[in-house]
C-alpha cells in the first residue's frame, strides 16, 4: 500500500520536530559502609591522631585491701616519640615511717606494693587504648567475633588472645557511629600469674574524638586497686 507524499512528508517533520530523550547517566553506586569491626578501628585510629596535639591531667589512686595507699597527679601529652610524657604536679607528701624493724617490714611491703603498680600499670599501657594493628591481626586469624547490637544499640567486638594466650579485650561500641565505650580486659601478671581485670569507660570530645576516662585496675590475688581518671582535656599551646 503507496501512501500519499504529502503525508509522509508531514510524518517526517513531525518526527524531526519531537524533542529527543537525554539519556540521563547511571547513578553511581552508594560507597558500601565498612563493617563494624574496620569502622570501629578507623574511628579508633583517628581519635588517637587527634589526642597527639592535647594534653591532660591524670589522676591515679592505689588502694590496697580497700585502703587507699597513694594519689597522685601527672601533666600528660605525647612526645615526639609518640609515648605518652608525664610531669608530676605537686609535691608527694612526706612519710614518716618507723624505725627498727617495723621501720625495715614496712620499707619491704611498699616495695612489694611498689612492683605490683608498676606491672599492673605497664599493663594498662599494652592494653589502652587498644592497638588497631592487634585487632587485625586477631581478626585474620579467626580469634575475633562481632556480638550483634543489643537493645541499646550497641555492639560488642570480643578478642581472644589479643596480648598474650589466655586474655581477652572486650570493644564495646555505639552501633550507628561506631565510636567506642568501653572496654573491658580479663588478663594476668607475667611475674605472679595474678589475674588482671580492667575496665576503661570512654568519654568524647563534640567532634566525636573519644579518649580513656575512667580506667580501673583490680588485682583480686593481692587486693590491689588502680583508679586512672583523665581530665582537663586542651589543644597544648592554649
């Protein structure tokens, strides 16, 4: 069937005059969220860079049988070697200790109490804040897991293994933000073997920099208490 010239003249410009389509590219795909357990360690990471350019007080208090020993304060800021400097404020308060041999028992039991700080202290040290190297190793190893979030949201990264065989560290975070808590630490004395409990409660600048708080110590074999309390937070140099 021949249609008429004119007709599909007109067809023609009719097709040449309907507006062509654009043809809108594909929307990239959104960047896939990382895992709880990489978002927790970036989160980690970054607020550990941060933390290099403040200083802080810490005040630690040593309590033995409930009875506290010792306070005592300590400016804080990293040096250029990137370890934690401490300078003492104020003055230790003269003790007067008896003579004789009360005077030489009671020299021998502060330096037994003396040697139980300073490793309980050098193990707080290895475990806060938690080493971001540490939790990938373990979690290539399978000795991670991820608790999923309970009713408050939050969600647990429990490591075994994590310093040494036999302890655990316990990363308790917010499961929308990811910025850690808490942390908890079931571990032991190289020396004694003494088992070492610790527990660090996590505070956070308005930016979302987090920092170790509170830190408590507990050794149960020697009845021994180690309260670390950090504060006074400020860029150095203000």
């Amino acid at each position: 069937m021949r249609f008429p010239a004119r007709l599909l003249s007109a067809s023609f410009v009719l097709c040449l005059s309907l507006p062509i389509a654009a043809q809108e590219p594909a929307a990239a795909p959104a960047p896939a969220k990382p895992d709880h357990v990489t978002a927790i360690k970036q989160s980690l990471g970054a607020s550990m860079a941060t933390l290099r350019d403040y200083e802080w007080i810490e005040t630690t208090a040593v309590s033995m049988k409930g009875e506290e020993k010792s306070r005592t304060q300590a400016q804080c800021y990293y040096g250029v070697d990137g370890k934690v400097q401490k300078v003492p404020v104020g003055a230790a308060a003269a003790e007067k200790n008896p003579r004789g041999l009360r005077g030489k028992i009671s020299e021998n039991k502060k330096e037994d109490i003396s040697d139980s700080v300073k490793e309980a202290v050098a193990l707080v040290k290895q475990y806060v804040p938690p080493d971001p190297k540490l939790i990938d190793a373990a979690k290539a190893a399978g000795r991670l897991s991820l608790v999923p979030p309970d009713s408050q949201g939050n969600v647990k990264v429990v490591i075994k293994d994590y310093l040494k065989a036999g302890d655990s560290l316990t990363l308790g975070a917010n499961a929308a933000t990811d910025r850690i808590g808490g942390v908890t630490v079931a571990t032991f004395t190289d020396k004694a073997k003494n088992g070492v409990g610790l527990n660090v409660i996590y505070g956070a600048f308005p930016d979302g920099t987090v920092f170790p708080a509170q830190i408590g110590l507990e050794v149960k074999e020697e009845n021994l208490k180690i309260d670390i309390q950090n504060s006074g937070y400020k860029k150095r140099g203000t």
